[in-house]
C-alpha cells in the first residue's frame, strides 16, 4: 500500500500547487498591483474576485442604454458611464478591474502620445476579443511588430492623398463622436510613464471621447458643435496639438483616414447636390458604443429635393 500512499501525496501537491497558482493570479497579484498603484496616489473601484469591476460595468451600461437622452453633444455619461462615473470619484487618472487583470486610465494627451507615437511598441495592442477576430479577421488592425510592418507598407500607399484637406465640419463631428470611444495598450514589462511606475500586464484604457469633450483643452464650449475652432488646422485647434485623435496618433494610426474623410466628402456633396435634409421628429438621440460610435436606434432623416 506504499504505493498508494505516494500517489495521494503527489495528487495533493499537484493540487495544492494549482490552487495556489490560482490564488496567486486571481487574490495576490491583483492585490500587489493594487498597492503599488495606491503607493503613487492613484485608485479605483474595489477589486472583486474573479469578476472584478465587469458587473458594475455592464450594469451602469444597460442602464445608460436604457433611455434616449436629451439633444445635447454633451454625451460622455451615456457612451462611457463607468468611466464618467468613477472620474467624478476617483478622479481622472484611476484603476478599475476586468477580471483580475488591471486598467490604468491615461487621461492626457502628453501621455497618449507617448504610448501612440512609441515606434519600438514597449506598449503593445492587445490580443483583443476573440469572437471579434472570428467576425472581421485579423487585418492590419490585429497584427503586431515585423507582420504589421510589412502589411502596412503594402497597404498604405492605397490610402495616401498628400493633397486631401481633413473639412472643419467633418473635423468636429469626429471630435464631438469619435468612432472609438477610447484605445487600449497594454505594457508587456514595467514601464515609467510621466511619474508613473506601470507593472508588466497592465491595459492602458485612453479615452479619446472624454479628451475630445474636456473644457480645459477645448474651452468652455467644448461639448457645443463649433467647425470654426478648426479654422487654423487641427493643431491650433485645441490647447494641446494632440487633443484631436479621432484616428488615434504615432506610427499605429488608422491607415484609411485619409480615404473615410474622402469617401464621407464625396458622398455628401453627392447627397447635398439632389437633396437638403433635415433630423425627424422621431429620433432618439442615443449615441452608444457596437464596436464603433453610433446611434442606438438609427438616425432617422427627412430628405427634401432640392
């Protein structure tokens, strides 16, 4: 019966070593990087186990989704209600929790450049979500370091108009619903950036929308539609050169700019040469997030001949 007793013993410690690597990845290194960030001042909502803040996501969203809001651009507590919520709470720069992995929000346009225009990617894209990457495929979106490099040398010259002008209207109306609400980076060894300490494994959540509608960039009229602060380029459009990224900035930025900004000119002079149009009566404003910025229940219009 030697025998049997040895195969219990090992059967245990198997076990035993499992459940402390559980322990390990879901209870103490949450709270390690929990502390090392309360060390540099910065908080967040309190980790819970194995969900983390998820539930108090999805809840804050499906209530936000719930109800059309009034006509305003002022639209950050609808699209991004935990993260208007917890800014008013913790202040703009916190940490909140998918799981036991950690989000730090970066909330300047100093500090998005840094991590954007890093051309030796220290802050990498993430894996994504995979039932996404089954949907769209992998494209030039999904691919990372040499593979990225090649595909987006052979893609890019087809997007390339030196003499394309981005429209002061159309430049607003990325500003005021971007198409992404916010990127994600995340750090893959520890990192410093600006006086931050930042661990390896940490996603980086940087929230276009609410830099695009932050007043103390963009004056006190920033949640109102005004074309004409685009008046002297989008680099003097803001206080900071680099508040406007509605395709996100550095070498990653989204090689179709040029053409969407195009395609949109083309098909509204198209539209506007044979019809004016105007909002019904019937749309609920209700700008959400599916991937990209749209309106939850369509934009309902009304065309009239001109």
């Amino acid at each position: 019966m030697e025998w049997l007793f040895w195969v219990l013993v090992v059967a245990l410690s198997a076990c035993l070593w499992v459940l402390l690597k559980i322990a390990t990845l879901i209870w103490w290194k949450p709270l390690q990087i929990k502390r090392s960030f309360e060390l540099q001042g910065i908080r967040g909502p309190p980790y819970r186990l194995l969900g983390g803040n998820a539930a108090d996501i999805a809840r804050m969203v499906t209530q936000a989704k719930s109800t059309a809001m009034p006509w305003s651009h002022d639209i950050l507590a609808r699209v991004l209600p935990y993260f208007h919520q917890w800014t008013k709470t913790y202040g703009e720069q916190f940490i909140f929790w998918f799981g036991p992995k950690a989000t730090l929000i970066v909330p300047r346009p100093e500090l998005i450049k840094e991590i954007l225009s890093n051309k030796f990617e220290h802050y990498e894209k993430g894996s994504g979500n995979p039932l996404a990457r089954q949907m769209f495929g992998q494209g030039l979106v999904g691919l990372k370091g040499e593979k990225w490099v090649q595909h987006r040398k052979i893609i890019g010259p087809a997007f390339h108009l030196d003499l394309l002008k981005v429209g002061m209207i159309l430049n607003e109306a990325l500003r005021l619903y971007p198409p992404a609400a916010f990127l994600r980076r995340q750090t893959y060894k520890p990192m410093k950036l600006g006086r931050l300490s930042i661990p390896a494994g940490i996603d980086l959540m940087l929230p276009i929308l609410a830099i695009h509608h932050d007043p103390s960039l963009w004056g006190n009229d920033a949640k109102e539609f005004n074309p004409s602060r685009f008046g002297e380029g989008i680099a003097k459009a803001a206080k900071h050169p680099f508040a406007f990224m509605p395709f996100g900035i550095g070498p990653r930025i989204c090689v179709g700019q040029n053409f969407a900004m195009l395609e949109a000119k083309v098909v509204l002079a198209m539209i506007l040469q044979q019809f004016s149009f105007v909002i019904s009566p019937s749309y609920a404003h209700a700008p959400s997030l599916l991937i990209t910025m749209q309106p939850q229940h369509g934009a309902q219009l009304i065309l009239h001949m001109n």
